[in-house]
C-alpha cells in the first residue's frame, strides 16, 4: 500500500487572560511530548506557539498590546491570518487542551481552521479535551486522543498517510464522529507505558524558547527583574501515589477513558541526567520540575536528587512537592532537604491547600495532618538551607464554611511571618475530568452546560455553596492583598495583562 507524506503542525493557541491576571504562554510539555515521537518516526513536525508567534512575530507588540474578546477576556497572540498562514503548510493539526479556561481559544482555531482547511486532519487532546468530547469534536476536530499520546499520535498519522478519507475506528485511545454519531474507544490498560525510558526523548528544540526567555514569565516562581532566564521544564515521573478530589489523576483509573494513566511510574536517573544533558545543549541553565509528586517514592527521590548534584543546573520545583515527603514524623527532614538543596533546587511551591484537617481529609487525599506537623519548623528549615518558597493555599469547597477559611489565611499570615516567601490564594475550581466536577454537578453547585470561561481560579464559580461566590472572590482577593510583601505583589502586577 502507497503511503503518501503528510506533515505535522503542533499549535498552542493564542492566550485568553483575565484583566489584571497574569498572561504566561503555555509551553506545556505535551508537544515536546509528541513531537519526540513523531520525529522518531520520521514524521516531519513543527510546533507553532500562537501566543508569542516566531520569525518575524512582533514579540513585545503582542504582550504589550492584548485585544479585547467579546468574553470580557483579553486575548494576547498572534492574528487568526497568521495562524491560517502557518496552518496552511501542514496535513495534521494537533491542539492540545488541558486547561479548561483555554477552551474557548482552542475552539476559536479549530472552527477557523476547519472553514479554511476543511481537509486538513484536526487532532485534540488532554484533560480537557477528553471530558468535553462533544464541544470538542461539535468544534471540527476529527479525532481526541483520550490518554497518553505518543503512540497514538503516530497512529493517527499514519491512519492519515493511508487514506485521504480516513477511519479511526480500529483505534484504542480516541474519541470521533461517524455521520454523526460519538464514538469513544477507551483506553487499553495494555498500553499504558510503564517503563517510561521507553517514550522517546522531549523534542525541546520544537519550542520557541528564546522567545520565552525574552518574556521570562515562567510557570511560577519570582525572579530578579531584567535577569537573564534560560528555563525549560520536564518531568522525571508521571501519576501521582494521591487522588485528591480537585485533581484530574483522580479520575485516570481503571475503567476510564483514559485508562489507569494516573498511577505513579518514574524514570531511571540515567533517563532524567541524559534529559538534563539534552536541555543544557539548548542553552538551558533553569530546570522547571513538574513532576506531580517529585518524592513519590521517597527512597528513589533521594537516590535521584544525590545523583543531580552537580549537573550545572539550578532546579525549581514550582508543580509542588508534596509536604508529607519534607516530613519524618511530623518534623522537618533534613535528609530530603539537604539533598535538594545540594541537587541545586533553589524554588519550591509548597501546596499547604487549607488549614482545615476536615477539608484535607474530605478532598486532598488525607495527605497531611496540618495539626500535627510542624509547618512552621519546616518553613524555617527551608529557608535555613536557602530556598525561595511559596505557599498555595485553596478555598470555596462546596461545604467549606467561612471559619474554616479564615483558619486558612490565619495559616498562610502565620507561615509568612516565618519565612515563607509569598502565598498563592486559589479559588476551588471543579475542573472537567476531575471527580470534584461530578460532585459539584451531582450538588447543584455548577451546570454540566457550564460556561468554560468562568473556570477561573481568581473568580468563584460555583453557586450554593456554604460561603456564596461573591464573598469568595472579595476574601480570596483580600487574602493576597493583606499577606504578602509589597515586592511579591508588584512583581505579580508588572506581568499583569492590561488593555
């Protein structure tokens, strides 16, 4: 059978951001990912970030100059000719959606470029994607990727490189229309990768990374202004051993979709030094860990983190390490401390989520038990071994009351006054793929027809709850205001989009 040559383009679309919020371009790993396996595969692959653009793209322009959305949004990117112009050199076009509150701009390129294009292969994929499947195959795209992708991606391509009308019926993993009709093939727990020395090497040189280095708005963290920041981001497991009720690994299981991908499997240190190697042949001197749970296996981690020392990078782990694995019996482990300190972290967010032992209880796993560890010991031994670390602390569960919040912010003001560098204060968001989002709908507390652009961690969105929306937002808003520096929060607000 002839097989004809098809390309690959990989598009992050445009950036939707609140006024006033921070506009970060995307840069997941999931076209690292895929373009990895592509080009293994001898498939020719380009990625194209919509939100910085590339060659010629006036980078400081479109950062500098957001354009207002109907949805009261403001958009920062390129112009829908030009992803049209870049769309126009490629068969398959993969957009990933992993973030709810990017959905709209997903759509908004995949109806473009289906009017265009009708002929060209549109391909989604991630959380969201996977939990949305009818606004998202309704949008145009011909097929979802349910789970782990690198397989299937060359799958799907060399489905396409068959037929210019093709089937993707005898796939396992997807999600598409036929005449009409969803149809859903799940997952194979088979086909789950355990050996993840297995996947193909992160193809890192796909990203527009000087043009991240110029913005410097990375994930997370705090850096001097001006500073030079040659970062990249990997990870050295997936899955996560907790499944906490606002995560969407709580939902990757057995009999899923998208098949038990939530389950905790790590690669070998030789795997994660020789993805450090290859970053640093890019230019890369930051490394962003994000790693659901870094210290998974705690033994591992410790054997990971003394082999990483001196491998002339810096290393910020701003995903957050769990904090029962910075404990041994409730105190600071100085084992694990020093050995991140000495394997060259230099930033840690530290997901402290509510000061409330029923809500941890209730939806975070039982993970920590915020009345017996000593927190505040541990702040000060992190500072002690010279850390920048901040804390992320969440409220507005359906029937978290108001005391239980002011306890809280009680914790985050008490835990500054210790050291810690800043508190991120979040809004509960029952996101798609996540079983909170099937108990807020099974409550009443959100539409299964919701509006993807209220999913906003800065603005409550849930309604019937203990503490109202309103109020959520004025205390969350309150509670960033009264406890952090002055320095914390102008840095916060010189990246803040504005008309």
């Amino acid at each position: 059978m002839a097989f004809r040559d098809v390309s690959v383009l990989l598009l992050y679309p445009p950036n939707q951001t609140a006024p006033g919020t921070v506009c970060k371009p995307n840069g997941s790993l999931a076209y690292p990912n895929l373009g990895g396996a592509l080009r293994e595969h001898g498939v020719p692959v380009r990625v194209f970030d919509a939100c910085v653009g590339a060659d010629a793209d006036p980078l400081t322009e479109l950062f500098a100059n957001p354009t207002p959305l109907p949805n009261g949004l403001l958009r920062t990117g390129v112009s829908d000719e030009r992803i049209l112009e870049v769309v126009a050199d490629h068969d398959i076009v993969g957009i990933t959606s992993i973030f709810t509150d990017q959905e709209t701009m997903v759509l908004h390129c995949a109806r473009l470029i289906r009017a265009a294009f009708p002929e060209k292969v549109l391909v989604s994929g991630g959380v969201n994607a996977r939990s949305r499947l009818p606004q998202f195959l309704g949008a145009g795209f011909d097929v979802v990727c349910l789970s782990e992708a690198e397989q299937t991606i060359v799958d799907i391509v060399d489905t396409v490189r068959r037929s210019r009308q093709p089937s993707f019926a005898h796939l396992h993993g997807v999600a598409f229309l036929d005449d009409g009709r969803l149809c859903v093939n799940p997952a194979r727990t088979g086909d789950l990768v355990w050996d993840l020395d297995t996947l193909p090497m992160p193809a890192w040189d796909l990203l527009p990374n000087d043009r991240y280095w110029t913005i410097a708005r990375p994930h997370s963290g705090l850096f001097e202004p001006g500073a030079e920041l040659r970062y990249a981001t990997m990870m050295t497991s997936l899955g996560c051993p907790f499944h906490c009720a606002y995560c969407h690994i709580a939902g990757e299981h057995e009999g899923s979709l998208s098949g038990p991908i939530g389950r905790f499997r790590v690669k070998s240190d030789d795997r994660v030094l020789a993805e450090i190697e290859a970053l640093k042949r890019l230019g890369v001197d930051n490394v962003f860990i994000e790693d659901d749970s870094l210290l998974g296996d705690k033994r591992r981690g410790l054997r990971l983190l003394q082999k990483v020392r001196g491998a002339g990078v810096t290393i910020c782990d701003l995903n957050g390490i769990n904090l029962i694995h910075l404990l041994k019996r409730w105190k600071p482990d100085h084992e694990v401390l020093g050995a991140l300190a000495e394997a060259g972290f230099t930033q840690i967010n530290m997901p402290f989520e509510s000061g409330s032992l029923r809500i941890i209880r209730k939806y975070a796993s039982n993970k920590l038990n915020v009345e017996k560890a000593d927190l505040s010991g541990l702040i000060v031994a992190m500072k002690e071994y010279g850390f920048q670390i901040y804390g992320n602390y969440m409220m507005g569960y359906p029937d978290e009351t108001l005391e239980e919040i002011e306890t809280t912010i009680r914790l985050a003001r008490e835990h500054v006054s210790y050291g810690l560098d800043a508190a991120n204060f979040f809004l509960v968001v029952p996101l798609p793929g996540a079983p909170l989002f099937d108990l807020a709908v099974a409550g009443g507390h959100i539409s299964p027809d919701f509006d993807p652009d209220t999913m906003n961690i800065y603005h409550a969105n849930m309604t019937g709850t203990v503490v109202p929306a309103a109020v959520l937002t004025q205390l969350r808003a309150r509670a960033w205001e009264e406890v952090n520096s002055a320095t914390w929060k102008d840095a916060k607000r010189a990246w803040a989009a504005t008309v």
